[in-house]
C-alpha cells in the first residue's frame, strides 16, 4: 500500500467516528427539540379542534352554551378579532339585534372593515332594529366589496321593503328574480317585498318555488311559512314548520301555534248549521291555548347532557297574546263568566287588553248581566281614536251599548246612541265600478236598532210604524219581519205575529231568530205541541243562545204547577152588600200540563162578614179540570158549599174563545154561583148564575167589553145585570203609564124586599184614572205602585142620585217570572138606599209557579 493510500485510509478512520459523532448530536438536539415542541403544536391543535367544537355547536343551535366559549376565550386573547367575528355572527344568529350592535360598537379600529359573514350579521342586527339608514349603507358596502355575493343584494332589497319604499323593493326583487329564476332566496325577497305589498297571495306563489327548490334551507322555509301565514293559511304553517322543527326557532314555532289558535277562534265566531259545530272549534282553540301557556312544546329538542339548552319558556309578549287571544274563544264558547274573570285577572296584573277584545269582554259582561260595566267598556272603545273599527263592527259595538243602556233602564241615552249610529250609515252606497248606488245594509240594522227601541221604551205604537216601514223597505229580509212579529206579540196581536213570520219563514226556515219567536207565538197562541217542537228545535241547535234560554225557561216555568190566590179584608165601614170587617179568600192550585192542553185544579175558600143581626160565614171546595187550546180556554168545576145551611153541591162551566186579535166571547154558567151575595147565602139563598160578554181589545192601548148576567135565586128574585167597561192610554213613557177608565153598571130585580141588598133598578157610572210607576226593575225583577182617584155617580130607584168618590193605591211585584204577587188599599164614598157609606179594604193577590 502505497503512503497517499494509506494516508487516505488513516484520514477516513478517524473521520468516520467525528461524523457519527456529529450526526448523534443532531439527531439528540432534534429529538430534544421534538420533545420540548410537541405539547405545544398538541396544545394548540386541541384548542383550535376545541374552537371548531364551540363553533359547531353554535350550528346545531346551542347559541348561548357557544357564546359562553367563545366570551371566555375572548378573556384569554383580547386581541383574536377572530373571536370578535364569531362573536357577532353567533349573536345574530339567536336574533338578538341589540347585542350584535353592542359587540359591533365595542370592536377596536383594527377590527375594520369586517369580513363578509360579520358585515352581514352587523347589517341584519341594524335591519331588524329599523335603523334603515345605518343597514342600508353596510348593505351596500357588501355589494361594493363582495360583488359576487348576493346576500348584499338581497339584504338591499328588504331593507328597502321594511323601511317603507316597498314599491322600490318590489321592483328590484323583481330584477333580481328575472336576472336568476331559480334562485332561491332571490324568490325568498320577491316573497317578502309581495307581502308588504300587500300582495299575499302572489307572495305564496313566489315562497312555494322556492320551497320546491330548496325545501331545507332556512331562510327559505322562514319565508315560505310566513307567506303561509299572510295568505290565511295558518293550519299549513304550521304543519310546515313542524315538519321544520330543526330550523324554526321555538318562539316562532309558538307564534305558528298561536296563528292557528287565533284562527279556529275565528271560525268558532262563524255561523255554523248548529251552535254545537262552533263549539266543537272553540273547544279546539281553548285547547291549543291551554297546550300554550301550559306545557312546554312537544317539538322543542332534549336536552344536551354536556352543553344545556336554552330556556324553552314562552316569552312574556307571547303568554299575553295567548291570554287576550283566549278570552275571544271563551266568548265564543259562551263561557262568559270564565270571560269575564280572565279579563279582571289580567287587569289585576296590569295587562292591557286590546280594542278588539275588549268588545268580546263588553258582550260577556252585558250577558252576565252587568250593563253598567258593559256599557262602560263599549263607551271606551267607540271614543279610542286610535281603533280603527270597520263600519259593521262599530255599529255592532254600538248595538251593544244601546242593549247596555236598554238594560240598565237609560231608554233615552239608547235612543241617542242609535240616532247617531243612523246618522253615521247612508241609506246608499257606493261601490267602485258599480254605475249605481247599492244600498246599505248597515243603515237598516240602525233602522231597526231604533225601531225596537221604542218598542223597549214601551212606545210599540211607534215601534209598529218604524218596524211597518222598514219591512215594506225590504220585503226579503226575514229579520225585520221577525222583530215586527215581537212588536204584533207585544201588543197583542199573536195572529198577525205568526202571518209575519210565516212570511219569514219562506226566506230562512232556519233562521234562529224566526223559529223563537215562531215558539213564542204558538205559546200565546195555546199551540203547545207546535211550540214544544219549535223549542226542542232551537234548544237542540242552539243551546247557549240567550233567547233560546230565555225561551227556554218560559217553557219549562209553563210546564210548572201553578197557584192562585186572592184575598179581600175590609178595614171599615158597614156596607150591606159586604158588610162589616169582612173577609174573602179564594185559592186554587193547578197541576202541570197533561197532554199539552189538559190541567187539573183544586181549591177552596171562604168568606165572612159582619152585619147588623147575625155574622155570616161561608166556605167552599172545588175541584175540575181545564182545556187550554188555540182560540178556546174551558173550565169545568164541581164544588162542595157550606154556609151553615148543610153541604150543597154546585158546578160551574166557563169557556173563552177567540175570533180573531180583537174579538172574544166567553162566559159561563155556574149552579149555586159563588157570586151569590152572602147575607142571601146566610139566609139559605142561593142563586144560578149566568155571564156572557163580548171583549173588543184594539191594543195595549185600547180595550171596551160588553157583559150580561142574569141570575136566578131560590127565593124568587130574578137579577139582570149589566156593564160596559173601557180603558183608553193617556200617556205612555218608559217608567210611567197614565190611564182613563170607564165602568158602567145597571141592575134590575123583580124582587124588591130581599134580606140582601137587592134595588128594584139602578145604574153606576164611575170614570176613573189609574198611574201606573215603575219604581224598580231589573230584569226579571220589577216592582210598581199604581195610584187610582176616580168619581161618578150612583143612581138608585126610589132612592135618588148621590156622588161616588174613589181613591186606591197598590204595590205589585214580579219576581223571576214565576212570582207575582200584588197588594192594594182601595177606599170609596158612596150612598146605599140613600146612606152614604163609607169604606176602605185591602185587596192582595198572588200568582205563583211552581
């Protein structure tokens, strides 16, 4: 081997161990580096795996567990404008503008200009807290800096449709849909700038192309339901965002619940073939609202066993809608007393209600009978300038003050409200592109209003000719023929009621107002089997119906037992017809309906008296039965008498029929007539008696009758008697009826010594006045006092002429309708066989069902 060789060899054997050396410590440093590096890159990896986290779960909807992150990572690293971007984009994504603005407000200059998703969270938060100035300009300042993206171009469009200028936006939706067809949200704004077009329907159409093209996305699905929404279809919104639930957020979902709550609360107000189809709706609606304020939502996700979710509680705004909204499906549930304590529950807890159910709450009130509250809430919603009630809804609240006043006794301040009312609606109207006037519709219910006002204030006179009127106005119109056949009923005129409600009856057979007053007419007509049908009928269809109840109870308080009883007492004086302190009470009780027209009856009596020889005493019982049926009312009674002579037995048979509105005949025979005066019963005289008159009744204003009774008595005596009586008004107000009377009487004997007083001839003609007061009435509760002063003149055979004198007073009171019941003191001056007599009785009289 050479020296250079071996020179070389010696050379690389002590290089090789330096190189191995060498590449030991680089690989060491390297290892140690790795070591001392790797925690960190792992750290700082687990943060960032750790930020992505927060960040999808701010995604999936866990808005405020992520912002709760994302705050304490911002208190680590201030200055991570990253975190501050995320920040605002999180908070706009859970809606709370005002937040978004407030981080914006907060970001250092360096922060500026934002990226595109926070530049747009910012001008959405300005968008929804109507700072339209403010949105506009970041709108556009995204279209400038990101020309592709078309959220700029949208967002540009909304605002403009939400700050006003809804034409401008529509017009530049439309652009922008005509530029890409089958963009989604272009369509989405298209939607949006119809609906604020007031276009809802063209906006469905819109809202369902983008549906069908992109049926998951969320702004998508927000518009689409919401355009549901404003076409009235709130059943399909809701459906659609049940199916959703992932993307619509609980509040809005709740709002959907409430739309269709507010909805069947509006069909339940609809006419419906039976009262009972609306309340199955109402009860659907009181159950959504119930579900509402009650449970939680069956949609809302489970709770996160790592991060929670937010607070699934309705917002308060929400609870309060779902309360006022409620009190409308209460109403028309006819549950007005749940009605009227929710409201006085909410205005406990400084809820305000709004107009619009505050006219449900009056109605409620004014069914409870409560008018003066009532009538004060009605007053409230007609004076609020801020409502603005369509025509048919004011003139409904009005109607309702005017029963409010009617009902509280104030006919004056009715008749005012409706006169104004009349005054607000033209006979005539008219409709754009109709060449002629229509008329109103609204102006003849005010005509009515104020028709049967009159009839309420007991002035039917005038109520027939308003009601006439407005019947020959429109012929057709089966509600007026129904309120004039109130108005025929109350004056007496049942016959002419029932031709003017067959007349209706061609119109609406079915009409709830024709067939109760159809029942009440049959009733007044003795039709009980007709009226039995007809009432069956409205209670069937229409049971919470207050005139149906009204009807109702009239029927059932007919079908009641029944007693009568009427007693005389004289206080002073010595007449020798009744004589002295004498006594007079007559009672009879009568069974329930049988059959409709037949009831039984039994009762007694007796009477006494004081004269100058002896005392007279007598006492009877009775039994029979009664016919009542259309036109004819018969009675027919056996009786056991006793008065002091042994028990004899008399029988009486009474019929009265009608020949029309005006005309009666009745009368009656009666064997040993209780009529027999009973100083001639106490002397074992008894008499046979017949009556018979004519009755012509032109009205409630106007009534003369004509009767006959002869009599035979035992001891020979023949009696005719006669009498013309007549009543005529004089003066009618609400509270106050003043009437003229005219009795005439003649008697002729053909016995003139009798131990009874008994003049061969005389004749008795008193005229007389009679004010009638209402001094209380409330409903079914009234009581009045009636003052009589009368005076005429006495005419007897053989005993010359003298002056009668008459002064009365009575207190009546009516209770219920099943109670009346009446006391009065009567004092009169007349001549018996020429002696002034002088005398005064209190007379009472009771009629009760029971």
């Amino acid at each position: 081997m050479s020296r250079a060789v071996q020179k070389k060899s010696d050379m690389l054997s002590t290089a090789r161990p330096r190189a191995w050396r060498n590449a030991t410590l680089k690989c060491v440093t390297t290892c140690l580096l790795v070591t001392a590096v790797l925690p960190a890159l792992a750290q700082t990896a687990s943060k960032r795996d750790h930020y992505q986290q927060v960040i999808e779960a701010a995604r999936a909807g866990r808005h405020d567990w992520a912002l709760e992150r994302l705050a304490e990572q911002a208190a680590l690293e201030p200055d991570n404008l990253r975190i501050k971007y995320d920040q605002l984009i999180i908070t706009g994504w859970t809606g709370r503008s005002a937040e978004v603005l407030q981080l914006y407000q907060n970001l250092p200059p360096n922060a500026l200009p934002l990226p595109r998703a926070a530049l747009s969270a910012v001008a959405r938060a300005y968008r929804d807290e109507h700072q339209w100035t403010s949105a506009l300009e970041l709108y556009r300042e995204g279209k400038q800096r990101f020309p592709g993206n078309k959220d700029f171009d949208l967002g540009e469009t909304l605002v403009l449709a939400d700050s006003g200028e809804a034409d401008v936006a529509l017009q530049s939706a439309t652009q922008l849909v005509n530029r890409s067809p089958r963009d989604p949200s272009r369509l989405v704004a298209l939607s949006y700038a119809l609906r604020l077009n007031n276009q809802p329907y063209a906006a469905l159409e819109a809202a369902t192309k983008a549906y069908t093209i992109a049926p998951k996305n969320r702004s998508v699905v927000e518009e689409y339901i919401s355009a549901l929404s404003a076409a009235g279809l709130s059943e399909a919104a809701l459906r659609t965002a049940q199916g959703h639930a992932e993307l619509v957020p609980e509040s809005r979902l709740r709002s959907l619940q409430l739309d269709r709550a507010a909805e069947l609360t509006r069909l339940s107000s609809q006419e419906a073939r039976q009262e009972s189809e609306r309340f199955k709706v109402a009860t659907r609606a009181l159950q959504a609202y119930d579900s509402l304020t009650v449970e939680p939502s069956p949609f809302s996700p489970p709770a996160d066993p790592v991060a929670p979710t937010e607070s699934r509680a309705l917002p308060e705004a929400v609870v309060k809608r779902a309360r006022v909204d409620r009190l409308l499906a209460l109403h028309s549930r006819v549950r007005m007393q749940d009605v009227v304590a929710e409201y006085e529950n909410l205005l406990a807890e400084g809820i305000e209600v709004p107009s619009y159910a505050l006219g449900h709450v009056a109605d409620a009130y004014l069914e409870q009978r409560q008018p003066e509250k009532a009538a004060q809430l009605y007053l409230q919603i007609l004076n609020d300038e801020r409502a603005h009630i369509d025509p048919a809804v004011r003139l409904s609240r009005q109607s309702g003050l005017f029963y409010s006043y009617i009902e509280s006794e104030q006919f004056d301040a009715a008749q005012t409200v409706m006169s104004e009312a009349l005054i607000e609606q033209p006979a005539w109207r008219w409709q754009k592109g109709t060449p002629l006037p229509q008329p109103n519709d609204l102006n003849l219910a005010a005509s009515q209003y104020v028709a049967m006002g009159h009839h309420y204030a007991d002035d039917l006179e005038q109520a027939q000719v308003d009601m006439e009127a407005l019947v020959a106005r429109a012929p057709g119109h089966s509600g007026l023929r129904s309120s004039l056949a109130q108005v025929y009923l109350a004056r007496g005129w049942p016959r002419r009621a029932e031709e003017e409600l067959k007349l209706a009856e061609t119109h609406t057979p079915q009409s709830i107002q024709v067939i109760t007053e159809q029942a009440r007419t049959a009733m007044n007509l003795q039709e009980w089997e007709q009226a039995d049908i007809l009432i069956q009928n409205a209670v069937g269809r229409y049971p919470e119906n207050l005139h149906v109840q009204r009807l109702l109870r009239d029927w059932e308080r007919h079908n009641r037992a029944e007693l009568r009883l009427s007693a005389t007492r004289g206080l002073a004086g010595d007449s020798p017809v009744a004589g002295n302190h004498d006594l007079n009470i007559d009672t009879v009780i009568y069974s329930p309906p049988v059959a409709y027209n037949w009831r039984g009856f039994a009762g007694g009596g007796f009477a006494q008296a004081d004269f100058d020889d002896y005392d007279a005493d007598y006492h009877w019982y009775r039994g029979g039965a009664e016919w009542r049926s259309r036109n004819l009312t018969a009675e027919a009674e056996v009786s056991s008498n006793h008065y002091g002579q042994g028990a004899k037995v008399g029988a009486r048979i009474q019929a009265d029929y009608d020949l029309n509105d005006q005309w009666r005949i009745g009368g009656q025979v009666a064997f040993r007539s209780r009529e027999t005066p009973l100083k001639a019963l106490a002397n074992d005289i008894t008499s046979n008696r017949l009556d018979a008159y004519v009755r012509w009744r032109a009205s409630e204003r106007r009534e003369w009758s004509f009767r006959i009774s002869p009599s035979k008595f035992s001891d020979g005596n023949r009696r005719l008697e006669l009498g013309i009586a007549g009543n005529e008004r004089v003066y009618t107000a609400p509270h106050l009826k003043l009437d003229a009377h005219l009795d005439i009487a003649a008697s002729h004997n053909t016995l003139g010594e009798t131990p009874y007083f008994n003049p061969r001839a005389d004749l008795t003609v008193l005229p007389s006045l009679s004010l009638t007061h209402t001094v209380y009435r409330r409903y079914e509760t009234v009581i009045e006092q009636r003052f009589t002063l009368g005076g005429g003149l006495y005419s007897q055979r053989g005993y010359g002429s003298g002056a009668i004198a008459m002064l009365g007073y009575g207190l009546r009171l009516r209770l219920n309708e099943r109670l009346d019941a009446g006391v009065s003191i009567l004092g009169v001056s007349r001549p018996y066989d020429g002696v002034r007599e002088r005398e005064a009785r209190v007379m009472f009289d009771l009629q009760f069902r029971f």
